[in-house]
C-alpha cells in the first residue's frame, strides 16, 4: 500500500499538481493574525505579484515609555519615514547614526513549572513529571487548546513517543497488509 500526498492552495482551494510545484509563505505579521506565525502553501503563479506589490518600508521602534516597558513598533513607507529628516537626507542620517546592539539575552533565573495547567504539556527537554503527565491526561482538551493557541505542537495520544511521555495507553501498532 502507498500514500501519496496532495497539495493544496491555501489560496485558491485548488489541487497544486506535481509539475506546478508549491510555495511555502510564512506570515509573521498580519492584523488578523492572533497565534504567532503561519505557513501558507500556494501555486507559484499565485504569488508571481507579490514582489511586485511589495513596499519600500521603515520599521521603527519607539521607545516613549517607563525603562523597561515594552516600545511600540511601527511600520510606514519609506518615503514618509524619510521626510521626517528635515536638515539632513535620512540617507545620511542613518549612515552616520549610532549603532543599536541588540540587548543581551540574560539567563532565565526563573524556571518554568511543568507541572502547573499553564504550562504543562509544552515541548520541553527535561522529563515529564508525574504531575506533568496527570494534568495533561486529565485536561487534554485545555491543554491542547492553550498548545494551538500559542502555536506550537498538540499532544495526539495516539502518537506512541507522546503516549509513553504522558503515561496514555499506547496504542497498537499499525498492521499493514501487502
């Protein structure tokens, strides 16, 4: 028996043939985008004038609150952003403006506790706690739900490395016949 995997369009709903080959686009912002980045797969002649629609754009941060508040984001056209300098051509501006060194990443003093229901089931490194596992079991649906939400993988208790994790009863193997 074999599988064959058929495309789709995200953005037509057609079948994506084999010679048509598939575009993958990942979406990290979009006003209704609520649960972090997605991919999309397309035709490549559905995205032929994304290039050609795309926009010359400044990203700005503006940092306008207490130390330490989070700073607002803004994106707008070039040219807008460009305007703003009156004295000297942002060109210039810009290539003479003192360099920002992204900050640096601190150690995480704090641990997170896996076995609490905000956080159990998170992909993780470390082993699964008894607690862990129970609350997962327990609250699957939640737990799944909250795993959707924040975009990362769901727990499938038919998956056998994810049923042994979480203590699920491990499911058969699959029988294939010839």
């Amino acid at each position: 028996m074999g599988k064959k995997t058929v495309h789709v369009s995200d953005f037509s709903g057609e079948v994506i043939q084999p010679g048509d080959g598939v575009v993958s686009l990942v979406v990290l912002e979009h006003p209704d985008l609520v649960a972090g980045p997605v991919r999309l797969d397309a035709r490549p002649v559905e995205i032929e004038s994304i290039d050609d629609a795309a926009l010359d754009v400044a990203v700005v941060e503006i940092h306008d609150g207490p130390e330490g508040s989070e700073p607002r984001r803004v994106v707008l056209t070039a040219s807008e952003f460009d305007e703003l300098a009156t004295d000297t051509p942002m060109a210039q501006l810009l290539r003479t403006a003192e360099r920002v060194r992204p900050a640096k990443t601190t150690r995480r003093t704090e641990r997170i506790d896996y076995g609490t229901l905000e956080h159990a089931g998170k992909p993780h490194r470390g082993r699964v706690t008894d607690e862990e596992a129970r609350l997962v079991r327990e609250h699957l649906d939640e737990v799944n739900k909250r795993l959707a939400d924040e975009g990362v993988r769901q727990i499938d208790p038919d998956d056998p490395d994810l049923a042994a994790r979480y203590g699920f009863p491990t499911p058969p193997p699959a029988v294939v016949v010839a």
